[in-house]
C-alpha cells in the first residue's frame, strides 16, 4: 500500500557520532523515542534536572506541527510541504499527519543530521497517491534546498513551509530572517508558512537550562524573543490567533486546558 521514495544526494552510509549528544537524538528522547544513545540520554536528563517543562515544551511543538498541519490541508488546501529540519521520525511525521487527510499530498524532508539520513526510509513511505522524498542539505544552502524540493514538487503551486525548532540552531536572527525570506520568495501566493521556536523572556529557568545546554559540546540552539519569532512573518498574512505560545494555537476541544510555555509559533499564508 505504501512505497520508499529515494533521498537526493544522500551518503550511503552515513557516520553516526555517538559520543557527542545530539540535539535530534536527545529531542526523541524527551519524545519517547528510542533512537538515542545513552549520551543523549544523559544530556537529557541533566536538562530535564534543571527545568522538568523541557519535556512539555518538546510534545506541545509536536502537537502543534500535527494541528497546523491538520489546518493546513483541510482548510487551506494545501497538498505540498516544504519540511526543514525534520529531526527524526517519530509519531505524526508531516507526511502521516497531511496524507491521512489528503493521500495526494506531497511531502519533502529536508536535514543534515547523519542518524536522520539513517532512518529516512521511515520517513519516506507515502500512499500510492502522494509522494515524499527526503534532501540531505544544511537549512543554510536555500539553493540546494529549492533545486532539490523543484523534483517532487511543483513550486509555482501553494506549498507549505514548515520550520519547527530549527531556526533556533541558526546564531544569527538576520540570517535566520533572511533564509525564511529566501525559501518564501520561491513560493507562490496562497503558500504557507509555519514556524515555531524556544522563546525568550517568557522562563528564566528554561533560559538557564538552555545556556547549560549549549555549554555542554552539543550543537547550541538560541533563544528568541517573541518579537524576533513574529518577525520571520513579515510581509504574510498572520493566522489567527497570530504568534503564541503554541499549546494557544487553536487547541483541540479534547486537549486540556493549555498554559503559555516559552515555546512560541505562528502560521501565515502568502498574499
């Protein structure tokens, strides 16, 4: 019912550094997942020791990814995705979440990090209908990124792009800002873009956390204002409720009464 679609430019056997924890890894890891090592583990722990709501803040993202996506292809129309900075596969994948809605939809991965590149097979099963693929690029290489996606789909039509926790890994806000613009230029009106990150100002403890973290040898993640996070949304048309805490965007009637964290997101379509 289902079928692998191939990685572009992908290394055959990619090498897996596991004596370094690794920000994907220890992400699954607070997930629940089992692609970890017990360096990430660790890593996660000692994080977790000082501020117990990473855990919270790393399923809200996911359960935000999973509502905008939902929003996305039942009431935007949306059928292509632009996915930057994946991470590794774990439940409600975008491909799982749009082609259970839409089996025509079609689903670009796109990352850097070898263990991914290791397990995209599961990551690139589609229904007969769609597509997905998988490009192994730095989110820094836009180029590569466009030419590569331009194979499975057609981007002179609405596509979605999707950047969940990985601008943070960017240490420059202008360049961040400046890679959102690129990949948004290439897009067409009524295309979309979903974005969401570690917000600063909102928890100090998380703050310190992070600080500790990006002491630790691990690849370090910055956190952002809520000002810098909406700013990556200039020129687009905001959804309501705008850019909030995500487990405040449009939570689902059975979800429970969410709180602010100091994860922050938004979605907004192109004019």
């Amino acid at each position: 019912m289902t079928h692998p679609a191939n990685t572009s430019g992908s290394a055959a056997h990619p090498r897996i550094d596991t004596s370094v924890p690794h920000s994907a890894r220890i992400w699954n890891y607070w997930l629940g997942g089992k692609d970890n090592y017990p360096v990430d583990e660790e890593a996660g722990d000692a994080y977790t020791a000082v501020f117990p709501g990473i855990v919270t803040i790393a399923r809200s993202s996911r359960a935000f990814l999973r509502r905008t996506i939902t929003h996305l292809v039942a009431e935007a129309g949306i059928r292509q995705f632009l996915d930057v900075g994946t991470g590794l596969p774990t439940a409600d994948n975008t491909h799982e979440v749009a082609q259970r809605i839409a089996p025509e939809a079609r689903i670009v991965y796109v990352d850097n990090d070898p263990m991914i590149l290791a397990h995209a097979r599961a990551l690139l099963y589609s229904t007969p209908e769609g597509a997905t693929a998988y490009i192994d690029a730095d989110v820094l290489d836009t180029d590569r990124i466009l030419a590569q996606a331009a194979r499975t789909l057609d981007l002179t039509r609405p596509t979605a792009l999707i950047l969940s926790n990985i601008l943070g890994h960017v240490p420059d806000h202008g360049q961040a800002r400046g890679i959102v613009t690129r990949l948004m230029d290439a897009l067409p009106s009524g295309s979309h873009l979903s974005v969401n990150d570690g917000s600063l100002g909102v928890d100090p403890v998380f703050e310190r956390a992070q600080q500790s973290y990006n002491e630790s040898g691990a690849a370090p993640y910055v956190l952002r204002t809520v000002e810098e996070i909406t700013a990556y949304f200039d020129g687009l048309d905001l959804l309501e409720p705008g850019v909030v805490p995500v487990p405040l965007w449009r939570p689902e009637p059975a979800d429970a009464a969410p709180e602010p964290i100091a994860e922050h997101g938004g979605l907004a379509r192109k004019p």
